[in-house]
C-alpha cells in the first residue's frame, strides 16, 4: 500500500515534499472528526522512518541523511508519537539541566516538540534560554519555540513579547506569522496584529 512503498526511502527530498504535503492536508481537516483517523495514518507513514534513522547520526552521514531525520523527527512530533514527545522533552531536560549538547539540526524539532506537548513551566524555561542565548541564530530557534505552544494565554505572552526590547523589531513580524500559521494561535495573531498595527 501508500505507506509500505515509503518504508525504505533515505531521499531527504522525498520525505521533505511528503511531509509538507501532509501537513497541507492535516491543516485543512482541523476541526473534522476523521482528523484524528488521519494523523494515525501519517504515523503510521514516519514512524519506519523514524525508527531506522533514530536521533544519532552514523559516522559516515552526509548533509541529506541529516536533514531527512530531521524532516522525519518533526513530523512524527507534530503528530503526537509518543516515543519522539519523550525523547524531545528528556533531550530539552538534559539541555537544561547538564548543559548537554544538541546538534544544531535537532534542536528546532527538540524545542518545537516540546512546546506543542508544554505548559507554563517549559514556557518560562524556553523563554529564559531566549533571553540569555548569544546567538542571533539561537534566539530565533527559541523564539520560534515559544510560538508553538498550544495554550493561548502562553501565545498571547510570546505576542506581546514581541513588541518589547527583548525582541527585534525584524524578527517580531515572523513571531506573529509563527503564531498565525499554528492554528490555535490564528484568530489570536490576527487580533494582535489588529491592535497594534502602528507598532509594526
């Protein structure tokens, strides 16, 4: 069938049109009952993938080998595999916790998987890594972290963030357009924006 014919594919090209594709298709069928029905077809599509790539890369990996098990990573983590939420979050602790080093392309999957299964408290970490990270390339990350939350008082914080001096004025425009492309942020972006148009 469909998801048989993907469970040997390596080609980061491949994975990378599929996963945009599905991710059209799962955004059009918010709010539909057979939503649910759907994402357990996409996990059942990565989750071989995700299996026979695991996190480590292998000595001999190329650029491409990288960037399919990152495309196949986030996939499985925007659809809710439970093993992916785990080691996101057990990942992000060591992070935190023991400074642990995380290879530059997991580290948006790392933090956008943490922030769609999060609360408050992973929030308020993210949010403290953003303020004192030095790396231009290292806020971004966070600060796309911090827009992919789900609760709506937490995207509502990161909106109004935006317009402070922690954040500059360049990159406030991509947070609204993160939290307007996350559907629970949508109305709440579009509100925002409303309101505080002269701002921009």
């Amino acid at each position: 069938g469909f998801t048989s014919s993907y469970v040997n594919e390596t080609d980061a090209s491949v994975w990378s049109d599929l996963s945009s594709n599905m991710e059209d298709l799962d955004s059009l069928l918010i709010g539909e009952t057979y939503q649910k029905s759907f994402r357990t077809f996409l996990l059942n599509l990565f989750q071989p993938a995700g299996r026979r790539m695991g996190w480590e890369p292998s000595r001999h990996e190329g650029h491409l080998e990288a960037i399919a098990r990152a495309t196949v990573l986030s996939s499985l983590g925007k659809y809710g595999d439970e093993g992916v939420l785990n080691e996101a979050n057990h990942r992000f602790n060591d992070w935190v916790e023991h400074f642990a080093d995380i290879p530059a392309d997991l580290r948006t999957i790392i933090l956008m998987t943490v922030a769609r299964s999060g609360d408050i408290s992973s929030y308020d970490i993210m949010w403290d890594l953003y303020k004192k990270a030095q790396l231009q390339e290292e806020k971004v990350r966070l600060l796309r972290g911090l827009t992919a939350y789900r609760q709506p008082e937490l995207l509502i914080q990161t909106l109004e963030r935006s317009l402070t001096d922690d954040v500059r004025v360049h990159d406030t425009i991509n947070v609204v357009s993160a939290v307007a492309a996350n559907h629970h942020g949508q109305d709440l972006a579009w509100e925002f924006l409303k309101s505080n148009w002269f701002e921009f």
